[in-house]
C-alpha cells in the first residue's frame, strides 16, 4: 500500500493559497447582495412604501433599507468567510428571517400569507448569475 506523505507546512500553505480565493468569493456574493436587495420590486406599490414591493420569487424589494444595512461580511477565526445579514454590520430585522423563512421560531413577524416569503440568501445560493460572477473572479485571480 502506498502511504501519501505531506509536506509538514502543507496545511499552511493551502490556507495561503485559498484565502485570496475566499475572500473574492465573498466580497463578490456581497456586492451581488447589496445589488439585488437595493432594488423596487415589480409587484404592487403598496401606500406608504417607497418602493413597489416584490413578486413572488423575486429578491426582496428595497424598503426600510434595513436589510441591506446590516448586510457584510466576516473573515472566522478558521479562515472560513461569513456573509449575510450580520448583527456585527448593523442590528438584523426580524424581517430578515421572516423573508426567507416563512413563520420563523419565536419570530413577531409571521409571512405564511399567500404572498409568500422572499428567501433572498437562498436563492442567492443557486442564482446562476451570481455562479457566474463567482467563477469570473476566481479566474481574474489566476
């Protein structure tokens, strides 16, 4: 059986070499953030709203503003990122969490309505224009 052998600083060197790639993968998944969620809907404008609100599958549309002040990221003490919606940016709304999570626990604001939540880090995850975004800046790194 053939044994693979490191080299003893191997795990230190990933890290190097992963942490600019990182770091680009969550300022880009924060700039799409901001963009998205800094937007009017095209659904009703509702009276006393800024903004038109959202249709049903949309990002979440721009409104308080509350939302997209307490977006940032974090840099863990492991090297891994966090992005999101941060109480160390700015306090998260419980309309956060009621947008993407239709009645969440101990919540005041409850979304079970027929118009929906508007899961807006969720559908982040699987939007192919931010994989898009992602895989461009990854490959202006090399």
């Amino acid at each position: 059986m053939t044994r693979l052998t490191l080299h003893p600083d191997a795990e230190e060197r990933l890290r190097r070499y992963l942490q600019p790639a990182l770091e680009v993968i969550a300022q880009e998944t924060l700039t799409f953030l901001r963009e998205k969620l800094n937007q009017p809907g095209e659904g009703i404008h509702h009276p006393g709203l800024p903004n038109p609100s959202s249709n049903p599958g949309e990002y979440p549309a721009k409104q308080s503003g509350a939302l997209l002040a307490c977006l940032g990221k974090e840099q863990l003490a492991d090297g891994a990122w966090v992005v999101g919606a941060l109480n160390s940016v700015a306090p998260v709304p419980p309309e956060a969490w009621a947008l993407e999570f239709p009645e969440p626990p101990r919540s005041p604001i409850n979304r079970t309505t027929d118009h929906g939540a508007r899961p807006w880090l969720s559908k982040a995850l699987g939007d192919t224009e931010l994989h898009s975004r992602l895989r461009a800046a990854l490959n202006a790194l090399q």
